[in-house]
C-alpha cells in the first residue's frame, strides 16, 4: 500500500482493497525529490506521517519510508519482498498523473498488479460531464450536478492486519522540520497534524461554527470556518467522511441536511479543482484565458518583498500575510484582498505569488491554489471579472469593523482608533501620537495609491482586450 496524499486509516480505498486481498501488507510512504512539498507542507507532513507510524504501529504494520524515485524505489521493494500487488489512492496534478501511468504500464509489464483508487475527491474528475459530454468549466454547474449524486459511504478504518517487514528510513533523518532558525512556532501552537487532529477539527466545527457557517465564513476575527483544509490537502480525513458528517449534523440539529450546504459547497468548489485540472492540466503554469499571455506584468522585487513580508502599509493585506508566515494559513477572504493586491494594485504575475503560497502555506494544494490563483487575476475558468479590483479599506472596513483581525497580527496598530485601523495615513497626527504610531517609521506608508494603482491595472487590462 504506497500511501500519498492518504495519510489515513479512515474511509481509505486503496487500503482497504490491500487488505481484502489477505496478504501482508506492507505500507509505503516515498519522499520523493522530484516532487518535494513547500516548507510549510514539509512540516505538517513530518508531524503527519508520525501520526500515521503510530496508527499502522498499534495495528500490527509498521510504515515503511523510503527516500528516492518511485520509479526506482518500487520496483526494488517488489525485488526485495517478492509483493506481487500494489495499491494507491490516485494524485490529479498532471506530473502525478505522467508517473503513475508510466509506473502502472512498467509494474505490470513485470508481473505486479496494480490497483489505483479514489480516496482524495467525492467524484472523480471525468464522472461529472455536461449534457454534452464534456467536462464543467464553469462552478455553478458543475456544483449542481455534483451535489445532485449520491456520494459514497465511509467507510470505517481497520483495527488490525498482518505485515510484511522491511527496512525503513528513519523520519528525523529527512530533515522536514526547520531548525536554524525554527520559525515553525506559530504552526506547532495553531494545528494538530495528522487523522485524530483531522477528525477533532471535523466534530468542533459540525459542532460549533457550521450553522453560523453562511455568514461568519467571510469574518476573519473569528474561528468561522472549518480549518480543515490542510488535513485535506495530506489526506488526514476524507472528503467523503467530512460530506455525511456534516449532512448527519445539520440533519441532526436544524433538521434539513441542506443546512450544511453552505460548506459542502466549498468541499465541492476542491473538487471542481481538481477537475479543471485532470482536464487541463496546462492551468497549473499558463493563462486559462490566453489573452492574459500578453498582459504587461510588471517585475518589481521590493513591492513583492513588501507583500510577502506584510509591509504594503494596507492592514488587512498586511494581517493576511502575517498570519501566513505565523500559522502556515490565512483566511479565505484574506487570501482573496491579498492576491488581488498583489496582481491587481501591484501589476506583478499571479504565477510569483501561487509560488510564494505553495512554500508558506500548509494546505498548499497544487489544483486549488493555481486554480484560486487565477479566479483572483481573472485568467482562470470561471474566473472574477479582472475589472473587479477588491478595495483593501472597504474590504476591512466591512469584514473586520472593530479591527480585531488587525491587531492580533498587525500589533503596530493594536491601540489605533477602529475608525482608521484600515487607513492609519489618514488618522489625524493626534490620534497616531496616542496610538504610539509614527507613519513611515513604525508604521510603512501605503506602497501604492489605491485610486492610482486601480486606474493602472484597468488601462493595462484594456491592452490586452485590443
């Protein structure tokens, strides 16, 4: 059983299907070079993977972990204990999806089987077409026809099989956790890796914040969402399980399973995801729209520091990124006000900032971010309009009013007036000298003119179009 982004004995198919074949199982994890998660990722999937040992462990089958090329590694590991099956959940990215078809056609060519299963999405990519035939390129549909299926039960994790041994890495020896300097803080006080953080993090949420879901999902000052994307992103929980709890829940409490739509809804915008990129698989690195192909990006490394380092001068991006570095995470409204400023008031290529994600996020999945990615810069399916330029004022003027979000990540600012925690340039030099703020100095003036850079990004997009 070669586990991937898997990391669970919960409603696991490939699992599973190793086991009811009876023989020892011997279950595998590669870190694999080639496909080498971003430093945050790296992180959670040393803690993961603990979790995982533990689990197989307790159950009588230890994890094996190799280091190298699967395409090496596996054929040797058949050498070694003579297995003559192979299961795995299957990957989506189009680099996964050009392995595992080669690894499959040489396996077999030398006489082991190998089976390949769904255990990361609630539909497969090509299971939900159009009246036509062909693959959703639009949300709202594809969400409509999903929603409208029958998803499969769970099903429970095993208690007990027999295995096969073999020698192991040792997990210290990969070195994914930073040292010097251990900035990993902020991550190790925020998040529970692993299948029990998963399922913790799943019932706190049916049980707490899901009927609130609707309206406070869009409120970063408080714990409004469900927080279960990374867990998502390395397979700690299934999306399955995640979709009949949740419809058990608001069964249960409001009496309607339709109560949990407003969050399945996201479940399903993951999926759709993926399916954008299983069926164009050029997404993850060029233009949806190839109109974008020409627009005059700009390349301006000390406006991208600045945005990275939460130094634009405008708090609500600057608390977003800072809560980035500080957590591994940011809230889905932020990282929406974020991202447009980056593209939008800043002219700099979606492309940069998808990257500078995948590094400091630890649900930086490969299909949702570079399919977010260009929803914001508007070169995507489905995408916002380019014209729709967020105002990062307004944006924390409506989402954060009392400015709490800011002062929990942008202390600079804690003992400002709420009326200018959004737009500090403009607070009378009274109300700066109370609130111990000195704009320039403690506090950076705004990199961009919001007026200024917004006429900008709309003339360059209107070059485009000619």
């Amino acid at each position: 059983m070669w586990f991937r982004r898997d990391l669970r004995l919960d409603d696991n198919p490939a699992l599973d299907a190793a086991l009811r074949s009876g023989a020892p199982l011997l279950p595998l994890f590669i870190l694999d070079p080639d496909d080498m998660p971003g430093a945050a990722s790296r992180w959670w999937l040393h803690h993961s993977l603990a979790s995982l040992s533990d689990a197989l462990r307790k159950r009588g089958a230890p994890l094996i972990l190799r280091r190298g090329r699967p395409a090496e590694i596996l054929p040797r590991l058949v050498n070694e204990t003579g297995a003559t099956a192979l299961c795995w959940n299957r990957c989506y990215e189009p680099h996964a999806v050009a392995r595992d078809k080669a690894l499959k056609s040489a396996l077999g060519e030398s006489g082991v089987e190998v089976a390949s299963f769904n255990g990361s999405l609630l539909v497969e990519p090509w299971e939900v077409k159009t009246g036509n035939g062909d693959p959703y390129k639009v949300f709202t549909p594809f969400w409509r026809a999903l929603s409208q299926r029958d998803i499969a039960s769970p099903r429970p994790a095993p208690k007990k099989f027999a295995a096969a041994l073999c020698p192991s890495d040792a997990l210290d020896d990969w070195s994914l956790l930073p040292v010097k300097p251990d900035w990993a803080g902020g991550l190790r006080e925020t998040w529970q890796p692993g299948e029990e953080g998963a399922q913790a993090r799943l019932a706190a949420f049916v049980d707490h914040a899901m009927s609130a879901y609707r309206d406070a999902r869009d409120l970063p000052d408080r714990e409004g969402t469900s927080r279960l994307s990374p867990h998502l992103h390395w397979g700690e929980i299934s999306p399955r399980r995640i979709w009949h709890v949740a419809r058990n829940a608001a069964e249960a409490h409001s009496g309607s399973a339709a109560a949990a739509e407003p969050f399945l809804r996201e479940v399903g915008w993951r999926d759709f995801a993926f399916h954008l990129v299983f069926h164009w698989p050029g997404i993850v690195g060029e233009n949806w729209k190839s109109e974008f192909d020409a627009f005059p990006w700009v390349k301006d490394d000390a406006a991208f520091h600045a945005w990275t380092k939460g130094e634009t001068g405008y708090p609500l991006v600057d608390a977003g990124m800072r809560e980035l570095w500080q957590t591994g995470w940011m809230h889905n409204r932020v990282r929406m006000v974020a991202a447009s400023f980056l593209v939008k008031h800043l002219l700099i290529d979606w492309r940069r900032g998808a990257e500078w994600f995948e590094d400091t996020l630890v649900d930086a999945d490969l299909a949702v971010n570079r399919a977010s990615w260009q929803w914001v810069a508007g070169s995507g399916a489905d995408a916002a309009p380019y014209f729709r330029i967020f105002n990062p004022v307004l944006q924390g003027e409506k989402f954060d009013p009392a400015g709490d979000y800011i002062r929990r990540y942008v202390p600079e600012l804690a003992a400002l007036d709420a009326r200018y925690i959004h737009r500090p340039w403009e607070a009378p030099s009274d109300v700066l000298t109370k609130a111990g703020v000195t704009l320039g100095k403690s506090w950076p003036e705004p990199i961009v003119d919001h007026g200024a850079a917004r006429a900008r990004a709309l003339a360059a997009y209107e070059e485009i179009r000619k």
